[in-house]
C-alpha cells in the first residue's frame, strides 16, 4: 500500500492515477493528521511524503516517527542539500524535487515497499524467536550467556556455582527450547537477542580442561 500525503490536491490527483496506472494500491491525505488517523492495512507499504506541510513539516514528521512507520519518499517542490542530507540520514529512501520523474518515483516506491516487506518479515522472525526465549527458565536464561560466550562446561557451572552435570542438562534444555541444531547456530541466535557477551577471566589450568 502507497500512502501519499500532500495538501496540494492535484498532486494527490495525479499520484493516484500513476499508482492506479502502475498496479499499486494508493490512499491520498492532505495532511499528516488526516494520515495518522488511518488505520493502515497489514502489509508492506510506502510513505510518499510531501515536505511543506500544513501544521507540521515532513522533515521533522520523519525524525518523529521512528520506525514505527513505512520507508519514506519525499517529494517536494523547494529541494536543497541540507533537507536532502537531513532526509537520507534518518533513512528516507529518496528524495525527489517537484516535477518529479514518473520512472524515478516509481523506482523509489517500489525499492521502498521491498525494504518494508523484508523488515516486516524479520520482525515475525524476530518475534518467533523472542518466543522461544521466554521459553527458557530464569536459570537457564542465566546459563545462555556463558555458553555463547565460549566457556566451557566447569567454567560455566563455577561462575553459576552448580554441578558440571547440571550445567550440561542445562545447555541441552536451552539448545533444544532454542531450536538450535549446532552451537554456533545458538551464538548467532543469542546476537540477535541482543544477549550479552559474558566476560570472564580465564586462568591458564582452564584451557586444558578436556571437558566440554
């Protein structure tokens, strides 16, 4: 879904039909206001967005907006460097001075729906995997940073102060909740959890301990 703000009428008139003329499915504001009360549909989208707006300026609609919103394209009839710096820093796909280029416009759009749709598909991953996690006990949730960060066994167990056996049944439940087939699977599990890396000194004995 393309979602265009604009208070001049004929400009939402005429990127309708392109959209239309293109295959897209297209909703037109005149203002931010009017956007923000739509409920946007379920599927990847694109915010083509004006700059000189009523009330408030799409620049600073755009800082406040976070990720909460589609990727942005801008159109505006009063371009300069600065604003096309400012946009393309809080990552605004393009920016494009009025008259704009149909094909140009049409490029941006598009590359902007692949972004959303790819960034919607890794927050259900995201989330799925967030999932898993909460499946693990406050224990084992305790153990996750210790084996990603590469301690063994015995090293792992002293610093949560159990058994070597319970530190092993631990990194099988955690391996299995995870649905980690290897460990560096769970490591590259852990980075996307954001888990920290835990740091611990390593004594010299601690490198020929044989058991994993």
């Amino acid at each position: 879904m393309v979602y265009i703000v604009d208070d001049d009428w004929r400009i939402c008139e005429a990127l309708d039909e392109l959209m239309a003329a293109s295959g897209l499915a297209a909703l037109t504001f005149p203002s931010i206001a009017a956007y923000l009360q739509h409920a946007r549909a379920d599927a990847p989208g694109c915010l083509v967005l004006d700059v000189d707006l009523p009330e408030l300026n799409g620049l600073d609609f755009q800082e406040q907006i976070a990720d909460e919103h589609p990727p942005i394209v801008f159109i505006t009839g009063y371009g300069d460097i600065p604003s096309t710096v400012r946009a393309i820093r809080h990552g605004a796909v393009n920016f494009l001075t009025k008259p704009y280029n149909d094909a140009e416009l049409l490029a941006s759009i598009r590359t902007a729906l692949e972004m959303d749709r790819a960034a919607r598909a890794q927050r259900l991953e995201l989330k799925a995997l967030q999932k898993r996690y909460e499946r693990l006990t406050p224990r084992e949730r305790e153990a996750l940073p210790l084996i990603v960060s590469g301690l063994l066994n015995k090293q792992a167990a002293a610093e949560l102060g159990i058994s070597d056996v319970t530190m092993q049944i631990h990194r099988g439940k955690i391996m299995q909740k995870m649905d980690a087939s290897s460990f560096a699977e769970l490591v590259r599990l852990a980075d996307r959890l954001q888990i920290p890396i835990y740091h611990v000194r390593l004594t010299k004995r601690s490198f020929h301990d044989d058991n994993p």
